[in-house]
C-alpha cells in the first residue's frame, strides 16, 4: 500500500486554527514537529547533555504538521490545502512513500549475541543450540527497548555475570525491556525486582519474562526506589548520570553491606561527576568499563 504524506509549514500564531480545522473534519491523527518544544525541554535540570545539537542545525524554525494518509482513509488533502491557501496559514508540500514490510525487513540486522563468558541474547525467530553453562535470554527486539546490542546494556551484562550471585536478591532501576532483570534470575539470583516509570516497558518486560519463562522476577511501576523495600545483594541501573547521581546518597537503605552496584548510561563526559558522587558517599569503584563512548561502573560499600 502506498501513503500519501502532507507536511504543512506555519508558526504559532497561525497553528492553532489550522489544528481546529483539522478536528473538525475529523483528522485526529498527525505529527507536529515543533523546535520551541525542544529548546523548553532543553531547560530543564538534567539538559540534553546526550544528544548532538547538530541534528537541530537545518531543522525548520517554525511548525511543521505532517499527516498521512492512504487511498481508504478518506482524508482529503485538496480541502486542506485550499483552507490553508485561501486563510493564508502556512505553506505546505506532499510527497507519496512506499510501504515496505518493516515488520520483517528490520529482523536481518539482529541476530544471536554472545556477551562475557556465558550469556547469549537470542532473537525469537533464530534457532539456537545453547552449550553447556550458557545462559539464553530470548527477546523479540520489536516489542523492546534494550536488546543487549547496545553498548550501556551489554557492560551491564557482563558485569551481572561476575557479581550475581545463587539466592541473591537484585534490584534492576530502570528496567525497561527487562533484559536486564530477566538475566539476573537466570544468573542465579533468588528474586528480582525491576522498576520504571513506563507503563508500556512495564507490559513489554512481563512480556519477555513470559517468553522466558522466568518465575523470580517481579516487575514494578514507579519512580526509583519508592516502591521497595529490604536491601539487596546486587542493584543495576542503567539510566542517564543525573538520575544516577541524585540516587546515590539514598542507596545506602537498599544495599547488603558486602552489595555490589553496577551503574550504566553514563556518558563519558559524566563519568567523574558519578565516580566523585559514590566517593563522597563511601563507596569504593571496584571497576570501569568504556565503550563506544559510554561508562559503565560497578562499586561497592566500603
């Protein structure tokens, strides 16, 4: 099936009644793409320290609303042009794009991951034979955020496999696909906590601990640590510095004395700032992994 694609270009005076419009005949569905939205976002505390400003550099100032639509969906653009013509709202171009089968098309570029000594991150479709001691996680990266190909979940992994523990207790902040939580329990931990603040990474964890027929592992819906209680053997947050920094001082009330906690998502520019944070609040850094421009740490109390 081909889709048609309109872009219109207009600004904030004008945006409101072409968005009225649009709901009034029904047109429910469109993207806006808005640079002030951006440069809000960039003032809050954490800032966007992550992102290349680069992408913004061509961008258009104003804003651009594209909507789609196929022969079947019934939306007209020749109205919505001439409305946007004879009010004098904007400008605006069309374009045709061809569907291709992305539900498939995507699948050739994931395949089976071996990480550290043992773990195997293994796509759904894929057969795989597992050897002896391997520890399979199956995951189906279309319904996933973190699949372990990416480098702050893969360090991650590799240090779980060092520190975790038969009966431990582990703490995932962060879980988002779960990859994370699920891989604690079958590296031997007793009962496995993960936490966001998602719903939908909520859904799509349980998801992949079903698939995996994972039976310790709990997941949870909240902001950090509000929701648990005890302290664990092992914790593992792979989240951007910030969020790990403003943590830190807490983590005391939720970690074993002799606990290991492996802290990922850091980009290298931030690293010092997290390392110092852990330092000040006694913790020793037991070791530091770089790759690809991330940092992943793992300390314990001292």
């Amino acid at each position: 099936m081909d889709w048609l694609e309109l872009k219109i270009y207009t600004d904030d005076e004008k945006f409101e009644a072409i968005e009225n419009f649009l709901y009034e005949n029904e047109i429910y569905s469109f993207e806006i793409v808005d640079p002030n939205l951006v440069n809000e976002e960039k003032q809050n505390e954490y800032d966007w320290n992550f992102v290349d400003e680069e992408i913004f550099k061509d961008a258009y100032d104003g804003i651009e609303i594209r909507i789609y639509a196929s022969e079947e969906s019934g939306i007209s653009f020749g109205e919505i042009k001439e409305y946007i013509e004879e009010n004098e709202l904007g400008s605006f171009e069309t374009d045709k794009i061809n569907e291709e089968n992305w539900a498939n098309n995507w699948k050739k570029y994931y395949h089976v991951t071996h990480l550290g000594e043992n773990i195997v991150i293994k796509p759904t479709w894929e057969e795989y034979d597992a050897k002896e001691k391997e520890i399979v996680i199956e995951l189906d990266p279309g319904m996933a955020f973190g699949t372990g190909d990416h480098a702050t979940t893969s360090m991650c992994l590799v240090e779980m496999e060092k520190y975790i523990k038969d009966g431990d207790l582990v703490y995932d902040i962060g879980c988002g696909s779960g990859i994370l939580s699920i891989a604690a329990e079958k590296l031997g931990a007793d009962k496995v906590i993960g936490v966001d603040l998602d719903p939908m990474c909520i859904k799509v964890s349980n998801e992949n601990a079903e698939l995996n027929k994972t039976t310790k592992t709990h997941f949870i819906l909240g902001d950090l640590f509000d929701h648990i209680d005890g302290k664990a053997n092992v914790i593992v947050a792979n989240i951007i510095a910030e969020v790990i920094i403003s943590f830190i001082e807490d983590l005391s009330d939720f970690i074993e004395d002799d606990g290991k906690i492996i802290l990922s998502g850091i980009i290298l520019e931030k690293e010092v700032s997290v390392v110092e944070e852990l330092e000040r609040n006694r913790y020793n850094i037991i070791s530091v992994i770089r790759e690809n421009g991330w940092v992943c740490i793992t300390a314990e109390k001292r």
